[in-house]
C-alpha cells in the first residue's frame, strides 16, 4: 500500500511538473547559471602559458593545490579567471559572522531587518575583495617563480604589470561568481553557492574515477582495494541520506479548543529538530580556512623551494604537515568541523526566540513550564543533538581520508566531497518539491474558486 501511495504521489508530481511554469523558468535558468560556470573555467589568466602551466601543475601532482582544485571544478589546474572559487566569499562570510556573534554593534546590525542585512553583506563583499587580493598577489608572485628551477616558466611576461592584471582578474572572477550565486539563489533553485561548490566537485568526478581505474589498470593499485572504495563510497552515501533526514521531534501541545460539533479538544504537533541541524556548512568552512593559507603558502614555497634559507625550510615544512591525510590538517580539519558545527547551530536555531514564540501562542512542551524552562529545554535537547551532528561529519569527513592514507590510496574523492554533493542534491530536489506542491494547491484553490462562483 505504501509503495502504490508514493507511486501515485509521484505520478500527480510528474503531471504537476508540466504545468509549473514558474518551476521550469527556475530550473532552466540555474542550469544555464553552471554552464556559464563551468564556461569561465577554462578561460585563462592573461599572460598564462597553458602547457608549461600544464607541465608545472602534473609535477605537483598529490598537494593541496589537488584539493582546492577539486573544489574549484578543475579552475586552479588551468589557472582561470575563477580559479579562486567562491572559497574567499564564504572565509569573508565565516569572519563577517565571528565579529557579529562578538560585536554589539554588528549584533545590533543584524537585528534591524533587512537594511541591516544588506549591511552586513556588504561587509561581507568588502572581505571578500580584500582576501582575493592577497591570495590573487601571492599566486601572482608564486606562478612568476614557479618552474623556474627547471628553467621554464608558467608566465609569458613576469613583472609588476602581470601582477595587477592576475589580481584584478582573480577578483573579479570570484566576485562574479558571488553575484551569480546570489542569482541562483534568488531566481532559480538551491543555494547559489552550494550548488556552485557542488557542480565544481561533479565536473571533475569522471576525471578523479577515471584515474582511480586508470590505476588499477597499470598495476599502481590492486582490484580489491578499487572494489573496497567503490563499496565504501557506496556505503557513505546510503548512510549521509539515512542522517540527513533523521530528526528529534519534540512534541508540543496547545489547549484545548472548541469543535465543530461543540467538544474539546487538544491539538498536537511536533517540533522537528534535525540531527545534523547546520547541514554542510561546516565541512566547507573548515575547509575554506585551511585551504586559503595553504594555497598562499603553497605559491609562496614554490618560489625559492631550492633555497636554505630558515623562512623557505619552515614553510615547506608546514605545508607539507599540512598536506591532506596527514594527523596535523585531520586534527585541524576535525576541530574545525566540530567548532562550526556549534557555532553554526546556533545561529540557525534559537531556543530563546523559540520558547517566546511557543508561549505566544498558546503552546508548550508537556511535563514543560512555559518561558524559561522551555528554553532550557530546548537548549538542552538541542547541544545532545548537535554532539551527535559534529560526530557524524567528522567521521564522514575524516574516515575515508584516514582509510585511504593507511591503505596507500590516492583518492581525492573523500568524504567532504560526497558529503557536499549528497547534501546539495537533496536540499534541491526538497525545494523542487516544494514548488510542486505549492503550485498544486495553487490549482486547487483556483478550482474552488470557480466551483463556488459557478454555484452562485
């Protein structure tokens, strides 16, 4: 019975899709939004040699740079305009709301409504533009020096002038790339961003499990261990879906209200409170902060990697401490995960804000004296929950790095990757659905309206 109700839900969605209109016009202009995406990322930097860039970037092969260039959609190996990502957009983002949870006055900001949040994302702009410079100069001077010691050289002309144009162009790639995730968000379906983050990580899917099965082929890493990723990565996915949609539902009761036919009766309803509350947000802020001084640092070393000198020494040696799959950037990473996980919770959801609202209008939690114990409550219920959220991306974020280190992989489709790409199309295919079924009432409340004019 149950399978014949979701076909029959699913055969009304599919009939309603063809009349959404509005739906459509979404939907089409988000795709043409990533193809202009994915367009810009093979336009290069002016003054770019391709192939010896080409050539540099194979050398460096298993760094960080590989990270960042997943999440970039294969920008940062071409060397875009967009070869930054959105990445200095949400590390302006994450600084913009550390200073506003810490700052009376941003905090007095935000609460003005909307003037004050179109305040608090010029700010945001504001940071943004000042961290694409600094990443935009230091891969300027880095790409002059890159592959010099092997006496070749990714830059046509080096100088002051190759500089300017790098960072003017980096930064208006990525701003561009901020205002068409905003468009996305506003015109079409999904977060902007996310679904920018994610379409980055699924162009470059076939790339990544083509060079896993390319491996296999030359004998670099054995069947098995390619069958035991596949499975684990299929594994992954089936439990990201089971937590994302796992929920605590605490249970509110309202008083008893007056019926049609003159009984009382109570109403009850349910407060749905996620497990993993701040969704895929903190995987990519951790991992914004530590790719952002790592690509500098990264560009920075491979200037004078032949040198002795102190600065030259240290700074290789963090980077490589740094590099994926090793304890310092998984200790990093993890922490970082857990911090936004709580911070990030708390900004979306605020027991306070809900317990007013619950005693406002009449409602409570039984066995729950309304107003401050309610608060507490939810507070209480809420950081149990959020322990069991950061658990749950830290190990889906973490175990398959730490599994394939140990195991010799070399696999930079992770955990943060399936999780991100899991995530987005689950949020998106939600508000697909909920446009189906808000144009579904939609036509039916037009044919009441007809139905009680005709009876006039």
């Amino acid at each position: 019975m149950a399978s014949q109700a979701e076909q029959f839900a699913a055969n009304i969605s599919m009939a309603n899709f063809a009349k959404a209109t509005d739906l459509k016009k979404r939907l089409w202009f988000t795709l043409g939004a990533l193809i202009i995406f994915r367009l810009l990322s093979f336009v290069p930097l002016p003054g770019i040699d391709p192939t010896a860039l080409s050539a540099l970037f194979e050398q460096t092969q298993g760094g960080v740079l590989d990270f960042f260039n997943t999440f970039s959609g294969g920008s940062l190996e071409r060397m875009s305009l967009i070869a930054l990502g959105v990445m200095p957009y949400i590390t302006a983002s994450i600084v913009v709301q550390l200073a506003t949870s810490m700052s009376p006055t941003l905090a007095a900001l935000k609460k003005e409504g909307e003037s004050g949040r179109k305040k608090i994302n010029q700010y945001t702009r504001y940071g943004t533009v000042f961290l694409c410079a600094i990443q935009g100069y230091f891969i300027a001077v880095g790409l002059e020096g890159w592959g010099s010691g092997q006496g070749g050289s990714a830059v046509v002309d080096p100088g002051m002038m190759f500089r300017i144009t790098t960072v003017v162009s980096l930064v208006g790639g990525t701003m561009f790339l901020m205002w068409l995730g905003e468009q996305i968000t506003s015109r079409g379906i999904g977060n902007g961003v996310s679904l920018i983050i994610m379409a980055g990580i699924v162009a470059q899917m076939p790339v990544l499990i083509a060079q896993m099965f390319e491996s296999g082929r030359t004998g670099a890493q054995s069947p098995l261990a390619i069958m035991g990723v596949l499975a684990l990565v299929g594994v992954l996915i089936l439990f990201i879906c089971f937590v994302e949609r796992a929920q605590r539902r605490v249970l509110i009761q309202y008083p008893k209200r007056q019926t049609a036919r003159g009984g009382m009766q109570a109403e009850r309803s349910h407060l749905p409170l996620k497990i993993n509350t701040a969704n895929v947000i903190p995987p990519i802020f951790a991992s914004s902060l530590l790719l952002m001084p790592l690509t500098i640092a990264q560009f920075a070393g491979s200037q004078a990697q032949a040198g002795d000198s102190f600065w030259n020494n240290t700074l290789i040696t963090v980077t490589n401490a740094l590099q994926q799959g090793q304890p310092l950037y998984m200790f990093l990473y993890g922490a970082g995960i857990v911090f936004f996980t709580f911070f990030y919770t708390a900004v979306v959801f605020n027991p306070e804000e809900t317990a007013d609202n619950l005693k406002r209008h009449g409602g409570f939690i039984p066995g729950i004296r309304p107003g401050k114990r309610t608060e507490e409550y939810l507070d209480y219920v809420l950081t149990r929950i959020t322990v069991v959220g950061a658990a749950y991306l830290t190990l889906i974020c973490l175990l398959p790095e730490f599994i394939f280190a140990r195991a010799g992989i070399s696999l930079l489709l992770g955990g943060t990757s399936l999780l991100i790409v899991v995530n987005v199309t689950m949020d998106t295919v939600t508000q697909i659905q909920s446009h189906l079924i808000a144009h579904q009432y939609g036509d039916l409340i037009k044919k009441a309206k007809l139905k009680g004019g005709r009876a006039r």
